[in-house]
C-alpha cells in the first residue's frame, strides 16, 4: 500500500494541478479553451482527487465489496471511475449504473440480500451472531453440489439478476466502467463442452485479458460484457461481445487495476482484494497511488475444499459476515487518510476562490476595446 505520506501529496498535487486539462466523463484529457487557463470546470470547483476504484473477482466472497461500498459511502468519497473483474464487475456495473455514493451502496445491498433470500435454504441455519461456523473437509464436500445449485449461480437466474438491477441506459451514461474478460476459443464440437479447459490451460501459460470499456459498448452488449467477465469456467457459459467469445477476467487479470492506469487519469486507487495474499503487486502500476484494502482476517474457508467453498457459499450468514468485515476492514484502512484529505478539500475551495478571482481580471483584459480598470 502506498505511504499515507504519499497519498496526501498525490492528494495535494491533484488539487493545486495545472490548470492546461480537464477530463471529460469517461476520464479522457480535455484541451483548456485558452492556454495556461483553466477550463471552466476547473475554475468553478478546482480539481478534486480523481478516485478510481477496483473490485477483484472471488465468487461469493464478492459480498465483502458491499461492506467496503457502505463504508466509502457513509463517509462520501465520490468515486470517479470503476474496474472489475469477475464478481467485481457484477458489483461494479451496479455501483456505475447509481446515482450517488449511497445509491450505489443501497443498491448493491438489496442484490446481495436478495441473493441471500434465494439461497437461504443451501445450509442449515445457524446462529445470528458471529461467523459462520467451520465446516470440515467432508462437509465442504457434500454441500459443494447444493450450494453449485443455488439459483444466484444458473445462467438464466443470473441473467435475470442483472436485468431487474443493472439499467443498460443509466450504465451507459453513469460512471466510467471497465471490466477485465478472457479472450476464449471457439466451442469445439468433439470436447462436447470442455472447451473451457483449453482457455484454463492458455491463461495459465499467459494468454491476456482484455478490458472492455462498458459504458461506450451498444446498449444490449453492456449486460453481456459484465456476465462475460463473470463467466466462470464450469458453473457459467462463455458470452459474446461483438464477434468474440468471452470467459471470466479473473482467469488472467482479477484486478484490473491496469484499465484505469492506462484511461481514467485517476490521482488515488483504492483497490479492494477478495484474500488476505492476493497475488497482486502495486508496484506493477507506478503511476498510481493505491490504497489497498484488503481482509484482515480470512475469508477463505480452511482445508483443500475451502477454495471451492469460498466461490460458491452463499449462505446468508456468511454474506452478511462478509459484509460486516468489509465495512470493518475499510474502516481500519481508510480512516487515518480522512484527515490529510479533508485538508485537500479546504485548500481546494481556497484555490478555487482564487482562481475565479484572477479568470475575472484576465476576462476584463481580453475583453476587446475595453481599457483597463485603473481605479483603487
């Protein structure tokens, strides 16, 4: 994670930053009218940090995004920009798709508890308080087909999750939003199905993903660029997006980090992990400053059938524990860089003023025919 030391400056940096660009809403610069003024937007408000944020994949371990998401929200960070892989593109095209911070947050809640309610009956019921209780390998085992049963994970109840929540119209307009999909090979006839094994096999020797700029695709593309980056080999079908076949991001870039280095010009990252060792370095990306939340304490079930458990247990205990250690999680990380950013914001209004106070004289000058103002 980056120094807090050196958040604050990039903070800083982008609130005093020159005054010669904008970006327009999908993150891409735009030219100042006049060189060495700033655009008028820029004049209006300064420039606040540009806030990306970036969802990993990790099945139903996804319901740690939530808490994460309330916390943002309750404090209001305005997030700029989004990227998601898997899960985390699901969860980010509802977010993209919201109005505000606590739309986003109230929205993201209701899908999840609603697919809580449709797997309530996957596992016998438990407690109210405090986790889930382990399981042992044998029974991680024998529920592994049930909980592969939930309606949440057939094709077309997922389909139909997404149309009830995410608008097409209001994800093309909203939040830019990439998400990360596994270029995959044509179905062949004589595998009769296990075509996904050869993609398992190319992204393990390095094949690429690519990200897929879902607000500027056609409108009935965009749900499926975000069911593609969540096709999960096995339990989901490949998608189609224009004349290629997708599968899962999150078998080659399960966090895309890399879509907002490279278009959304954002100041600050905050990149939120699905495992307390996500093989994921930020050091890959110089040109960000990432915040990185990430568990404090396991989410993935113990014993060797603990990482098919963790994808696919949907039990509504452990979606609301889930939730509860993401909101606690974020808390702990983000808390001591509230303060260093509310300075930011102080000096932004400050900068703001001033700069509104020089476009006025420097109107006055280059208004045609006018003489200066010479009276104290």
């Amino acid at each position: 994670m980056t120094g807090l030391t050196d958040l604050a400056a990039a903070a800083r940096r982008a609130a005093a930053s020159g005054p010669d660009t904008d970006r327009s809403a999908d993150g891409r610069p735009e030219k100042a009218t006049t060189p060495g003024r700033a655009p008028a937007r820029d004049r209006a408000a300064g420039r606040a940090p540009r806030i990306g944020l970036v969802l990993s994949g990790g099945g139903a371990k996804g319901a740690y995004h939530v808490g994460v998401v309330e916390y943002l929200a309750s404090v209001g960070t305005r997030v700029h920009a989004i990227a998601g892989a898997s899960i985390g593109a699901l969860n980010g095209a509802i977010l993209a798709a919201a109005g505000s911070p606590a739309e986003g947050a109230a929205a993201l809640a209701a899908v999840w508890e609603e697919v809580a309610w449709q797997a309530g009956s996957a596992r016998p019921a438990d407690g109210a308080d405090g986790p889930p209780p382990e399981e042992t390998t044998w029974e991680q085992l024998a529920r592994l087909l049930p909980r592969l049963a939930a309606p949440a994970l057939h094709p077309a109840a997922l389909e139909q999750l997404v149309a009830d929540h995410i608008d097409p119209d209001r994800l093309g307009s909203g939040i830019p939003l990439w998400v990360s999909a596994f270029p995959a090979l044509e179905e062949i006839d004589s595998l009769r199905g296990w075509s996904w094994t050869l993609d398992v096999v190319r992204s393990g020797l390095g094949a690429r993903a690519e990200w897929l700029h879902v607000n500027d695709l056609p409108r009935q593309e965009r749900h499926r660029a975000v069911l593609a980056s969540a096709a999960l080999p096995v339990v989901l079908p490949p998608r189609r997006v224009g004349p290629r076949l997708y599968r899962d991001g999150g078998m080659a870039d399960n966090t895309p980090a890399g879509a907002l280095a490279r278009y959304a010009g954002c100041d600050i990252v905050i990149v939120v992990h699905l495992s307390d060792g996500a093989l994921w370095d930020a050091h890959d990306h110089p040109t960000l400053r990432v915040i990185e939340i990430r568990p404090r304490h396991r989410i993935r079930p113990p014993g060797p059938a603990g990482g098919a458990t963790a994808l696919v247990d949907l039990s509504p205990k452990r979606l609301a524990h889930l939730r509860g250690q993401g909101f606690e999680d974020a808390r702990w990380t983000m808390e001591p860089l509230r303060a260093a950013l509310s300075e930011v914001e102080g000096a932004r209004t400050a900068q703001s003023r001033m700069l509104d106070a020089v476009a006025g004289l420097d109107d006055e000058a280059q208004e045609p025919g006018r003489p200066p103002d010479l009276r104290g």
